[in-house]
C-alpha cells in the first residue's frame, strides 16, 4: 500500500513540475527561457539526432563538398539548438559560419552552446533579413544551408532568388526536401504551394543552376532521414560532378 501511495505521489509531484515548467516557457521572454533551457535541458541539444539530423550520409556530402569546392565562408538559415552549426565550424577548414535564428530561445541556446568556436557567427533574424545584411563579395565561394522552414512561414522561394542573384559562386543545401524516387527520405509539406519537392519549387527548371540529389537510397542512411536538394551555380557543375555522393537532376524542360 505504502508503495503504490509513494508511486502516487511521486507521479502527482511530476505532474506539477511539468506543469509549472510549461507554464514559465508561455509566461517569461523566450531569450530567458532558452538560456535556462541550455543548462537544465542539455539532452535536448540534439534533439533531432545530431548534425544533419543524425545522417552520416548527408555528413559526408557536406564534407565532399568542402573539399571539392573550396568555399570561402558558410551560410546556414535555421540554427535550431546548433547541433549542424557546429558541425559545419569543425569542419571547413575554419572559414567563417554565419547562421541566423529567429526564434529567441534557440537563438540562446545555440549562443550558449557555440560561443567557444570564433569562426561561428549568430544572428538572432528573420533569414531574409539576415541574408540581405551579409557583407560578402559577389564573387565568394559560399556554401549556403537553408533550414528556416515553418509552416507559418516559408521563406524558402526569397531565400534560393537571393542567392542566385546576388552570388555568381555557391552551392545550395535544402533540408527536409523531397528525393524523388526515394519515399525513404522525408521531406516537408505545408499545404498546397508549401510542398518542399520540385512540384512546387522547380529547381530542375532553372537554367542558372543545376539540380544534385543523394546518391544513396535511404535505406542507407543513418538518422532521421530527411531528404535534401543540391543547387549548384554553373561554375561548380564541374566539382560537384566528380562526386559520388551526388546524382545530377540536369533536366531544365
């Protein structure tokens, strides 16, 4: 008897402490929330698994497209917790990342965490605005990954136009896109117009850039598994080519 009370009690005390846990998240500034959240939460920091979602895959086609590439500085749109931010400073040759986070709390906790890593760089801005404030030569080699999508807000479509305007040299990592031929990997899907698959962003029609999907299926990859697009300026197709981590998607009809 005296064990089911205790069991009782202890279940009833959980309860409160989760409720009142919920109850500062929704009262206080979310940048307070987020810099408590950084030290009694720190499981939570690779909630989705670790960089790029947790896929060894996507790691390495990051890392051959450092290698072949030669980018001179990182651009990631969606911090989140930092998990891929600091992946992608340890590993580009300590050029500099800038990464942007709109959201108060992530922003934080992502501040926290990376603030030994001088290369690294946040802003605490809506992606467009943090991508038309970047001060960098058109002619820069730059590697840009874009993971700020809502499904309030998609900024995906403003994002791609930006930089295949404003920069002749780059390549373009989308998260949570569709593989097509591949229902393995995940992608995201917001409502008509909202789908990320080239149904509703037509990449592969563009005839500034050409389009690149994993290589490999994914019942071979690790983590999440959560699918990604390649987009290539034209003076990169010849790098990126040689790898083979990538399949090219070169129909612009």
């Amino acid at each position: 008897m005296w064990r089911g009370l205790a069991r009782a009690t202890l279940e009833r005390e959980l309860a409160l402490a989760n409720a009142l846990k919920t109850w500062l998240k929704d009262h206080l500034p979310q940048s307070f929330v987020g810099r408590v959240e950084y030290h009694l939460e720190p499981e939570r920091l690779d909630s989705w698994g670790g960089p790029f979602n947790g896929q060894c895959f996507r790691q390495l086609i990051f890392l051959d497209l450092v290698r072949a590439c030669r980018f001179e500085a990182i651009v990631e749109t969606g911090t989140f917790r930092g998990s891929t931010t600091l992946f992608l400073g340890h590993n580009c040759n300590g050029v500099p990342v800038h990464s942007s986070e709109i959201n108060p709390r992530f922003f934080q906790i992502a501040r926290r965490r990376l603030r030994a890593s001088p290369n690294l760089h946040l802003y605490n801005l809506d992606s467009r605005n943090f991508l038309s404030q970047l001060r960098m030569p058109r002619e820069s080699r730059i590697f840009f990954y874009l993971d700020a999508h809502l499904s309030e807000d998609l900024p995906l479509a403003d994002e791609t136009e930006f930089v295949i305007r404003n920069f002749n040299t780059f390549t373009i990592m989308i998260d949570d896109f569709e593989v097509p031929g591949d229902s393995g990997y995940a992608y995201d899907d917001y409502g008509p117009g909202k789908r990320l698959s080239l149904r509703d962003f037509p990449f592969h029609k563009d005839s500034r850039i050409s389009a690149y999907f994993p290589s490999r299926p994914a019942s071979q990859e690790s983590g999440i598994r959560r699918g990604c697009i390649v987009l290539v300026s034209r003076d990169l197709e010849d790098a990126v080519n040689s790898l083979n981590c990538l399949r090219a998607l070169d129909s612009h009809s």
